[in-house]
C-alpha cells in the first residue's frame, strides 16, 4: 500500500507524495491489522497480471490501464475467495462440534 500510495504521488505531483505515501502506509497497516493480507496479494497478483498482458495486447502506454483492470478483477475475485473459505471454514467446524457433541451420548 505504501508503494500505491508513492506512486500516486508521482502521479499527481511532487508536493503531494509525502501525504500519499502517508495514506498508503496507514491503509495497509490498518487492513494488515485486520487480517486483509488474502485480499492484498490478490489484488497484487491481478495488478502484474493485469499489467502484463496489456503491455503484451497494447504496449507499453497501457500498461498502467491493465494494471488498474487487472487490481479491480484481482479484488473482486479476492473477496470472492476469502467467502468461500469463510464458508467453508464454518461448515468444518460445524460438522466438528456436531460430532464432539454426539460423541458424548
């Protein structure tokens, strides 16, 4: 997130990079703490994929526009992930108490 944060900083200018690199630094420290780091690989994953095969298709210019799709698509199916690993997780320990608990009869 810190990196994010410098590169829009890049992006819109000089004087705003310190407050961008803030910014980026805090979120990833905020949604590390929460336990969000599934979700940032994943958007990690979609942004080099992403800027890959635009730079292949279109070139170099947009490379940036790939990566943007590419962190979009990489969030979505993030989410999409750690739900169904939130579900599943609770269907295992479901089965696990039905059966302690029956196992006391």
């Amino acid at each position: 997130m810190g990196t994010v944060g410098a590169l829009i900083g890049l992006t819109l200018g000089g004087e705003l990079m310190p407050v961008a690199i803030v910014v980026g630094i805090v979120l990833g420290i905020v949604i590390g703490f929460l336990g969000g780091r599934r979700f940032l690989i994943s958007i990690m994953i979609g942004t080099v994929l992403g800027g890959a095969l635009a730079w292949m298709l279109a070139g170099v210019d947009r490379i940036w526009v790939g990566a943007g799709a590419g962190a979009a698509m990489g969030g979505f199916l993030g989410v999409q992930i750690s739900m169904l690993l939130d579900v599943r997780a609770a269907k295992k320990a479901a089965s696990e108490q039905g059966e302690a608990s029956s196992s006391y009869r």
